[in-house]
C-alpha cells in the first residue's frame, strides 16, 4: 500500500481549492490509495516484456472490391418527393443564392 492519508487529501483539496467534506476525505483517500498502487505494479512489468499495442494480432478483413449493378436513374428518381432535369430536387437551406 502507498498509504494516501487523509490529511493527503485533504491537502490536495486544498491546492486545487474542493470543498471536501469529511465522509468524502475517508473514501477518496482509499480511491487514491488503490490507484496508485495499480500504477506502481507497472513497475513490476519484467524489462524482456516487448511494449504492444494490441495483445491479440489483428488483421484487416476487407470483401473484394468488386462493381456491382446500380439502380437506373430513373428508378432512384421515381421513389424521390420531387426530381427535377434527372436530379433529386430538395429545398434551399439558408437561403442561399444560386
């Protein structure tokens, strides 16, 4: 154990300016205290372990890049609320000019 005390907490409570009340000093010394002692065992790491960025090998998985048939234009068209010269026709935004 790194052993955070209270009076720890409540130090750094006071250098970052929290209101901190007393039920809070006890549990957050406790949270800190684990938590450092989870950083300190990377330390343990043995030096012969080779840094990874993935524990499990991962590879690309990619379907063929193939040409596929489309929808004719006047069937995409024919579904549209409104087309117009073989285009979709959508309302202005922002009332931009043309």
């Amino acid at each position: 154990m790194s052993d955070i005390t209270r009076d720890d907490v409540a130090h750094l409570a006071r250098l970052a300016r929290l209101a901190v009340s007393d039920a809070e000093l006890d549990m957050f010394s406790g949270q800190i205290d684990a938590i450092v002692d989870t950083v300190s065992r990377v330390g343990e790491i043995p030096d012969d372990v080779p840094p990874t960025a993935q524990v499990v090998p991962q590879t690309n998985v990619l379907r063929p890049d193939t040409e596929e048939p489309c929808l004719r234009r006047d069937v995409a068209l024919a579904e549209a609320p409104a087309a117009e010269e073989g285009r979709f026709r959508v309302p202005r935004i922002l009332g931009e000019e043309l």
